[in-house]
C-alpha cells in the first residue's frame, strides 16, 4: 500500500507539472507563445518573450532585452592573449544564434587591445582576437557577410589608466550590431 501511495504521489506531481509547463507558452491574449520551458523563446514577430520577476515577460526585440544574453556585447581577453574564455562562449554562441536566424542583421567585431606593446603588434592583436570571435561566430550558425572586422589596437581605449584594472577593460571586442 506504501509503495502504491508512493507511486501515486510522483504520478500526480508529474501530471502537475506537465499541466503548468504548458501554460508558460501562452500569451495574454491567450495564443500560444513558442515558449522553451522557461527559457526566452521569440514570436513570429521576433519579440522575445521571457519571464521576468512577477510574472512580467519582454516583449521587446530580443537586442534590447536588458536581462537577455544577447545583451553582453563585449567579449575580454588576457594579456597578449586572442584566445576566447570560456566564460565568454555563452555569449559569442548567442550573438551566433541570433544572426543565424536572422539573416538581414550584421555585425561589426572591434578588436582593441591595451596600451602596453607597440602600435603595430597592438593593431595585429586586436585584430586577431576580433577574427577569433568572426571565426566562432561562423562555425556556430552567422555567415562571413553579416560580420566585419575592425582592430584598433590601444587607439580606442573603454577607460584611461595605467595599471591592470584599465589594461583588463582594454583588452577587447565588442560586438556592434549594424543593422537587425
């Protein structure tokens, strides 16, 4: 009888929580929204819909989302590094994703590094690392002719200084959408 009561139990709160997933997908008007179990899905409009704090869900374009992914536009480096961090993968992926669905939309990969090296090897630097982002762009989904490569070296510093905390926000790309 234990185990039969048991059994019951996880049947019910399975069926509980298939019922309830199907509802995450509905819109207010009562259509059904292309939800991914909780995650931001897009409607055929490409507004991107997502739960946010008290049930409120964007409807905005997925580029202007100030909690969404897509959000993130600059990717960071090490020292002397072209290299992508891991901790930067999430966010190439998505730009990736985003520019794979939608095929009007180009980019503008600026490659900057810090003041540290000469103006040449600075200017080759940058331009490496923002070929690297253009590189996995690509293999996840863009196509060559939605991005552009710009390198400008140490010329185009985020914050003056000189010391490891300004040379750690130098040493970047960011993404700049041209069109959507």
């Amino acid at each position: 009888m234990n185990q039969w009561l048991t059994n019951s139990i996880a049947v019910a709160s399975l069926l509980l929580l298939v019922a309830c997933e199907g509802t995450l997908g509905t819109k207010s008007d009562g259509t059904a929204a292309n939800a991914d179990k909780g995650a931001g899905a897009t409607t055929s409009t490409g507004a991107e819909t997502k739960p946010l704090v008290g049930s409120a869900v964007f409807q905005g374009h997925p580029l202007d989302d100030p909690e969404g992914v897509l959000n993130a536009r600059v990717i960071y480096f090490d020292f002397d590094k072209s290299d992508i961090k891991k901790e930067f993968r999430a966010t190439i992926e998505a730009h990736a994703r985003y520019l794979a669905n939608n095929a009007s939309a180009t980019v503008v990969l600026e490659g900057h590094a810090d003041e540290r090296g000469s103006r040449e090897y600075n200017i080759a630097l940058s331009e490496r690392r923002a070929s690297g982002v253009r590189r996995q762009m690509v293999l996840l989904g863009a196509t060559e002719g939605q991005l552009q490569v710009v390198s400008y070296g140490e010329e185009r510093p985020a914050v003056q200084g000189h010391d490891e905390s300004a040379w750690q926000l130098n040493r970047r790309v960011e993404i700049n959408y041209q069109s959507r």
